[in-house]
C-alpha cells in the first residue's frame, strides 16, 4: 500500500528554524540585470519578458547532457543560463517577446536563441509551441497585452468562476495548465517581488525538484510504499503519481510558511537556493551547512538521501 504523508513534526521543526534565522535566509534578487529586465523599463515589456521566461523554465537539463555555458561575463548553468540568455535578447531583440511575434516564432530561432557552446534546451520544439501558444492567445483573449491579463485577475490569485485569478486565467495557456501550479506560483513570485501585483491571497511555493529532493530527505514528507522504491531506484514515476506528490509536498511548505510566519515567497526562495546550493542533487551535500542538520532524516539514515522523484517528461517544471 502507497502512503505519502506529511510530518508535522518536522514541520514544526523547520518552522521554528526559519523563524529564529529569518534575517540569514537568502532571497532571490529579481532586480539582478543579468537576469531581468531593468528596475525602469516599461511594465509591458517586463510582464512580457517574465511570462514568456518562466513559459520555458522547465527541465533545462537531462541525464548526460547538462545545460550550463560559459558566456562573456562568466559562466552559467541551468535557470541562471536560460534567464542570462533571455535577459540578453530583451536587450538585443525586444521583439521577440511581443505576442504577435510569438504566436509564430520558429523551432529553430527559439533554440537558436536560447543557446550557447554546447549546450542547448531540451526539446526545443514543445518550448516552440508551448511560446506560440502563448502568444496566439495572448493576442486573441488580451489584446496582445500582459497588462489587460493582470488587470483582469484583479489582484486575486485564485478566485471563482466569476471573478477569477491570475492562476484561473493562466490555466488557458499550456505553459501554465500544471495543476500543481508551479510556472504559475513561480511567475506570481516575480510579479510580487517586481512590485507588480499586489495580491490579496496568498501564494504557494512553485514546487520543482529542489523543493521535492529536500522534503523527502528531510522528512518533511514521507513516502512509503513501492511509489517510495520508485524514489530511491530513480524509476519514473507516472503523471498522477507526480501530481500527487507535488500537491503534498506544496502543502506542507505552505504549512511551514503559516507556522513560521515567513511569506511562501521567501520560503520558496531560500528552500530553491538551498537547494542549489548546500543539498545537492547529484554531489555530496553540505550537510554542516544546513540549518536542519540536527534532525535531518537523510543525514542520520543514508537509506532517505534520495535525489527527488523522476518525471522527466513534462513541461510543467
């Protein structure tokens, strides 16, 4: 029998942590100009360029074939690469993120621009879609303006059948029909941080595979069940199994956001970094840098120091 469940106790844990070290949590810095748009660029031009951004920012790399380049002004990997290279085309080619263009971009000039050296985003040709998509309805439903879109949600990320949100609406585009909502959370994060929406809900964390590998090596969530031999073998799981999971798992980080008092776009940044950065998919993490060391499931039982559950094809996250 499958049961995946979430600790509170560890959520308690890890809420209490969060609390007592909220000056020391890192944030995302969403005014970075390697990264994004200028602070004084126009409002159109900087809700095209994060609509369009995080429509793409999925899977960027695969087993064997990572994404990362070394450009002019240093070198890059995975997210950091495909922002580094958009934020140049906004500069280079502005164009390119308007709707109308969009709409018919080509296969070859989306993977054209979003490449360098060796590497190069995966599947190319769902990204292309997924971007005329994205830009056909932008232009038939919005008038070809991000603007019209957020002003319709009203400052609501979810809302009802008559008054929706910004999720809601979003629904609409195939870059943004995750259920679990992850494009979603993560573009309402940057338009929050951006200044440009202001909501009166709150928002999830945008669960990706950082958020997941830390959960369930922290205990965070628990797992059981051949679905748990899926995990640790790395065998792919299937599309509700993934959904499930996700949906658990941004429910427990919601909960340690109520419990910590610390906004789920902080929480999301700092789990996102410390992801990246201290528990580690693929190299030993740096367990003596982690706030969580003392109760960690992972660290005082091997069995639990799984990567995150294997999904890989999906343009969800």
């Amino acid at each position: 029998m499958e049961v995946i469940g979430i600790d509170e106790t560890i959520i308690d844990r890890i809420a209490r942590v969060l609390r007592n070290n909220i000056q020391e949590l890192p944030s995302l810095n969403v005014f970075d100009e390697r990264f994004y748009p200028p602070r004084d660029v126009d409002l159109e031009t900087a809700l095209r360029y994060f609509i369009v951004m995080v429509a793409m920012d999925h899977r960027l790399s695969r087993p064997g074939r990572k994404y990362e380049a070394c450009l002019d002004d240093g070198c890059y990997k995975g997210a950091d690469l495909l922002y580094r290279l958009g934020a140049k085309l906004l500069n280079e080619k502005p164009v390119f993120f308007n709707p109308e263009y969009l709409s018919s971009v080509s296969i070859d000039e989306v993977k054209q621009v979003f490449s360098a050296g060796n590497a190069s985003p995966p599947d190319p040709e769902v990204r292309t879609l997924l971007l005329r998509d994205l830009g056909l309805k932008l232009v038939k439903l919005y008038n070809a303006s991000v603007s019209n879109l957020l002003n319709t949600a009203k400052n609501r990320i979810h809302g009802s059948i008559v008054e929706p949100g910004l999720a809601d609406l979003l629904r609409v585009f195939r870059a943004y029909e995750d259920p679990v909502e992850k494009k979603t959370m993560l573009l309402v994060k940057f338009l929050v941080a951006r200044g440009y929406f202001n909501p009166v809900d709150e928002l999830d964390v945008a669960v990706d595979n950082h958020l997941s590998r830390i959960a369930y090596r922290t205990g965070l969530v628990a797992v059981s069940g051949s679905l748990w031999s899926k995990i640790k073998e790395g065998v792919e799981v299937s599309l509700e199994e993934d959904v499930l999971l996700r949906f658990t798992i941004r429910r427990a980080y919601r909960l340690i956001s109520q419990k910590s008092g610390v906004n789920a776009r902080y929480v999301d940044d700092y789990f996102w970094i410390m992801g990246r950065t201290i528990c580690l998919r693929d190299d030993k993490p740096l367990c003596d840098k982690c706030f969580f060391k003392g109760f960690c499931r992972a660290r005082k039982n091997n069995a639990f120091m799984v990567s995150e559950h294997v999904f890989y094809n999906t343009w969800y996250y």
